[in-house]
C-alpha cells in the first residue's frame, strides 16, 4: 500500500515511520520535568527541564529518533540497502520506546522524591509523552513495512 504525491507512490509505513520519529525527536527538546517551588529558600523559583538536558536517556531517545527519521526518508526515497530498512526501523523504534520509557520512570522517581520534599510541586512534562508516542509510530511504520506490499510501478 502506498500513498500518492505529485505522482510519485510512497510507501505508508515510511511515511509513519518518518511522522513518528520526527514527533520523537520534538519531544525529546520538550519538557520532561516541571519543577514549582514556593518555599522561601528558593524565592518562588520554577523551572523546566527538556529531555535532551535531562538524562542520557533523553540525550539517546534524540539521536535514536533523528536515526528513525533518516532511516524512514531513505526509506520512503527509495534507497537499496542490503538490509531490511523497515525491519532497522523496528529496531531503532523500539529501543528509542525503550529509552524514552527508562527516561519517565526517572523522571517520575525524581517527581515523587521531589514532591516528597516541597509538598507536591512537580509533574511530569508533556515532553516525555510525546517522545513514548512517536516512538512508538516509529515502530507501527515498520511494522507496516514488514507486513504490508511494496508498491508495484
């Protein structure tokens, strides 16, 4: 199955693969963690932290997402690898689900050790969210990939 563009036949999965590992690679800049403190140590102080300064786990959710997303475009260009460019894009999208999962159990174990010491003032940012997400439209698309036919010219 395939889409048409100015006459030119796209294959699905790489197109999902290429939506999915862009939104991960955004949400990996994103917020992770929203830290509010209303003590008066601190002076009311707030702040946010993107994944990418967060963790290693966010540092390696970003390049594994750009890694699905130049995977999925030479994908979708059509490019001859002697491997599987759906099945490398399974694997870069499940270990980047991996990481961007690892990065929010971290960042929810520093949220309630947080909360337990200034009473409540931290969340988990929409960052990770998006990241767990895309991740895992990277892994759809290759898996439509695997299972679905090319498209014949």
């Amino acid at each position: 199955m395939a889409i048409a563009v100015g006459g030119r036949s796209l294959p699905v999965g790489g197109v999902v693969a290429a939506v999915g590992g862009a939104v991960a690679a955004v949400g990996a800049f994103l917020a992770w963690e929203n830290v509010n403190a209303d003590i008066a140590a601190l002076a009311g102080s707030s702040t946010t932290v993107s994944g990418f300064s967060f963790s290693g786990a966010g540092k390696i959710v970003a390049v594994l997402a750009i890694v699905s997303l130049v995977l999925a475009i030479v994908w979708i260009m059509g490019v001859k690898l002697p491997v599987s460019v759906p099945g490398l894009v399974v694997v870069v999208g499940a270990v980047c689900l991996a990481f961007a999962v690892l990065g929010y159990t971290g960042v929810a174990d520093d949220v309630n050790s947080g909360n337990a010491i200034l009473a409540g003032a931290g969340s988990v940012g929409i960052g990770v969210f998006v990241c767990i997400a895309g991740a895992a439209v990277v892994v759809v698309g290759g898996v439509l990939g695997l299972v679905m036919k090319p498209a014949q010219p």
